[in-house]
C-alpha cells in the first residue's frame, strides 16, 4: 500500500511511529473499555439512575453495541481503502467517538443515549481496522519482528483498557454513570491530540492515500454489492414475516444482527475467493484467513463474557469486601489488562527467541492454544457457578484465574491474528479484511451478549450448564485447528 519503508522501519529498534499508535490506541481503548465496564451494569440498574432493564433486555442491547463497532469496521476499512486512506478514518473516527461518549454523559432519556451509543460505535468502525493496518505497514519485512511489535501495540491497548475501567468504573459505580462517560469522552479527546501533534512528524506518509482497490470501481461488483445487501434485508424480513425472529424487541434484533454478521462475513470471503482476481497462494491465504476468523469468533464469543456473564457473576455471586471497603464489581475486569501488561513482553521476546532459532510456533497452532486456554478459564468458572449455587460468595480467586487462562489465551490470538491478517490479505484487499478479523470479534461479541441473558435470577440454576457448554465449543475447535495443521500450514504458502 505504502511505495517504501522509512529507514527507522528496517532498523534494529521499532520505529517511532509505533508509539504513536500505541498511545491514540491506548486513549481510544480507555474510552471503550472503560465505558463498556459499567455499560451493562447501568442499563440493568434500577435504582442509582440507571435503564431498569431486564437482564435478557440489558445483555441484548450490550451485545448489539460491542458487535456493532467490531461489524463497522468493514465499511470503515473500505472507506479507508477507497475514500479517505487511513490517517484520516483515524482522525474522523476519533472524533466521532469523542462525540458519542459526549451524548452519553448527557443525562436525557434513553433516546439520547441509543444515539449515543450509535454514534461510538460508529467512530470504532472508522478508526479500528486502520489503525492496526498503519501498524503493520511500518514491518514491510513481516516476521517475528511484526509480530512482536502488534505485542507492543497490544500493551498500549491493556493500557488503556486497564486505566479506562480504573477510572471510569469507579466513576459509574461510586459517583454517578454519566460522569464515568464523560471521562470515556476525555479519554479519547487525549488521543486526538496524541494523533494530530506526533503522527506528522513520526508517521512519514503511511495511510495517507487511499489504496483504491480496483475492486471498488469496478460496476459489476457495486452491483452484486447492492444484490448481496437486498438479500441480506430479504432474509431479515422473511424470519420476521415466518415471526422465527421478532425484530422489534432488543433480543430479536440481536438474533437479527447475528444472521447478519455471519452472512456479511461468508459472503465477503466468498466474494473475494471467487470473484477478486486472486492468484492460487492468494486463494489458499485467505482460506487460512477464514479459518482464522471462524477461530476468533468462537474464541472472543468465550472470552467477551468479562463484561457481561462474567460481569453480573462477579456484581452478584463474588465476594467484594476488600479490608471493609466495596470494591466495585467492574474492577474484576481489570484483571486481564493487567495481566497482558504482565505477560505481553514476555511473550513478545518469545516469539523473536523462537523465531531467530526457526521454531516460532504456526499462527494456527497459537490459536489452537488459546482456544483450549479459554475453554480452561471456564472450567473454573464451572467450579465457582456451583458454589455459588449453594448460597455462598465465592472467592475472587475463581474469577482471578479464569481471567489469567483467558489472558494468556489471548496473548496466543489476538496479536498474532492482527499480524497475520496483515501478513496474509493481499495487499489491495488489506483494510478490509483488517475489517473482517473485526467482524469476527463483532459475532464473539454478540454471542457474549445474548448468552449474558440467561443470567437472570429465574436462571441461576443453568449457570454450570451454560458454562460447561463454553468448554465443549472452545475444545472442540482447538481439536479441529490441530486436526487439520498440515494442510493450514502448506496454505500460509511460506509466510511465517
């Protein structure tokens, strides 16, 4: 996309522009993170001024929020591509979350806080597939090193996350909910000003130019674009016509939204398989990238509980006395940024000693271990969910360790999946597939939300079940992953 490296990329350091990503990144994740801490708390809160939703109400709208802003990154990469390159969908959608966090700490009734709501995850779309791309624009090279540096700028994301629940779940929970989104919105105006003072001067000119894939002029495709998003609109109105879907409650149009997502994302792959003038290694890539995908979805469908299953478990059936004080419930959160700001560097410099001795683990046997770590976490959540069920809170030692499996599950997949998108996309379709590791993480998302609603108090007693059912799902696809390793690995065609 970008014609040459600058000299700092091929040096033995990182560049600096990597830090400057990593610090927009890590204003951009306080804001999210942080207003995502206390966002399902607030809309099942009945009493401290919060939505008074039902649990099934509450996790639907937040599982339509968090997949929203992971699905927007598709369009927002094809408008980084084709319209504004990728500087300045960052710079927009900055803004634009800045703006929506500033609707939320407006404390006006709840149509002002949907468009609220719509309008950050709006802005996530447009800034989150293209920041990771300039990241892997500045490693032309590829390689462990790429690798190590999305380690990098993964910390500056657990950064922001763990400052952002720190001090916007304290804010939310202890003084008032809209005073914790209007820190999400200082949060991300800190970014801007992080963006728009250094990137000139560190980022050359990287993502300035859109790179107009040839794809996008081309008639025939629009078309079939317009074909695919009427059918999308047809199917949505058959299963609500059949009434196998009610689209006018949150629930359903979360289901909805699933239908949509799954579709979009099979589709898109479809597409450029068949139709985007890929050579055979091309084609076999972006099979890998499927496969990838798929893993993702199941992996973050496990893993995005923290802020909804995992969040009401700990608010109701954990023990929050810390030395006489009430610890709010949102901090348990906390646990996993802290631990990949513990654990990131330390795998970072594995992957560069394991590469520089050719022994750097496949991408796809990362992901296999990261989906048998989450599956891992849950068991332990299975343990917990049955001591709770006996009428006792349980020790914050259960919810420390699934955090920790899941953590180190993490670090197995998330970086390593946004570096070999990078890797792996040609090079013409590298915004938008960034946007379809996004989606992925927009369907684990949602998943998330609607398991979330089987927490009611009507409910507790499936909770082992419900648990239990994570651990089958996640397993069974690390066995897949491992079962067809050979033929994935022959597919990377040689990319490491």
């Amino acid at each position: 996309m970008q014609a040459t490296a600058s000299p700092a990329a091929t040096s033995a350091k990182h560049p600096t522009g990597l830090y400057v990503l990593f610090f927009t990144e890590m204003w951009e994740r306080f804001s999210y993170y942080g207003m995502r801490a206390i966002l399902l708390l607030f809309l099942i809160d009945n009493v401290r001024g919060g939505m008074g939703l039902s649990e099934m109400e509450g996790a639907a709208i937040y599982g339509l929020y968090t997949a929203s802003g992971y699905l927007l990154s598709l369009p927002g990469g094809w408008i980084a591509d084709n319209i504004l390159g990728q500087r300045k969908s960052i710079w927009y959608g900055g803004f634009v979350i800045m703006f929506g966090h500033v609707l939320l700490a407006i404390p006006a009734g709840s149509a002002l806080f949907y468009i609220g709501l719509a309008t950050v995850a709006i802005g996530t779309g447009l800034l989150k597939p293209n920041i990771s791309s300039i990241v892997g624009e500045l490693y032309p090279e590829g390689g462990a090193r790429r690798d190590a540096a999305f380690s990098i700028f993964y910390m500056g994301i657990n950064m922001g996350s763990f400052l952002g629940i720190t001090i916007v779940g304290y804010l939310g929970q202890k003084v008032g909910w809209h005073y914790g989104f209007g820190a999400a919105a200082v949060g991300m105006l800190f970014g801007l000003v992080v963006f728009r003072i250094f990137g000139q001067k560190y980022l050359s000119d990287y993502g300035n130019v859109p790179a107009k894939a040839e794809a996008s002029t081309d008639t025939g495709n629009q078309n079939r674009s317009l074909f695919f998003v009427v059918g999308l609109a047809a199917i949505l109105a058959l299963l609500q016509f059949t009434g196998i879907l009610d689209l006018t409650t949150a629930q359903g149009l979360a289901k909805g939204a699933g239908v949509i997502i799954t579709l979009t994302a099979v589709g898109y792959f479809l597409f450029i398989l068949l139709a985007g003038g890929l050579t055979l290694v091309e084609k076999k890539r972006v099979g890998v990238l499927f496969v990838f995908f798929l893993g993702s979805a199941v992996f973050w469908a496990g893993f995005e509980q923290q802020g909804s299953s995992l969040q009401i478990f700990s608010d109701r059936y954990t023990d929050l006395n810390l030395f006489g004080w009430q610890m709010p419930s949102s901090w348990f959160q906390n646990f996993n940024p802290a631990f990949i700001l513990i654990f990131s560097p330390i795998l970072a410099a594995l992957w560069i000693y394991l590469g520089n001795r050719n022994q750097n683990p496949a991408p796809h046997l990362k992901f296999a271990v990261a989906l048998f770590l989450l599956g891992l976490g849950y068991l332990v959540m299975v343990v917990a969910s049955k001591i709770a069920l006996t009428g006792q809170l349980t020790s914050p030692i259960f919810l420390t360790f699934t955090y920790l499996f899941h953590t180190l599950g993490e670090l197995c997949l998330s970086p390593v999946g946004l570096s070999s998108f990078t890797k792996l996309a040609p090079k013409r379709y590298l915004s938008q597939l960034m946007g379809i590791w996004f989606v992925g993480t927009s369907l684990g998302n949602l998943i998330a939300g609607l398991f979330a609603g089987g927490f009611d108090e009507g409910n507790v007693q499936q909770m082992p079940a419900m648990f239990m059912s994570v651990v089958y799902f996640s397993f069974g696809f690390a066995l897949l992953i491992l079962l067809f390793y050979k033929p994935l690995k022959s597919w990377l065609g040689g990319v490491k």
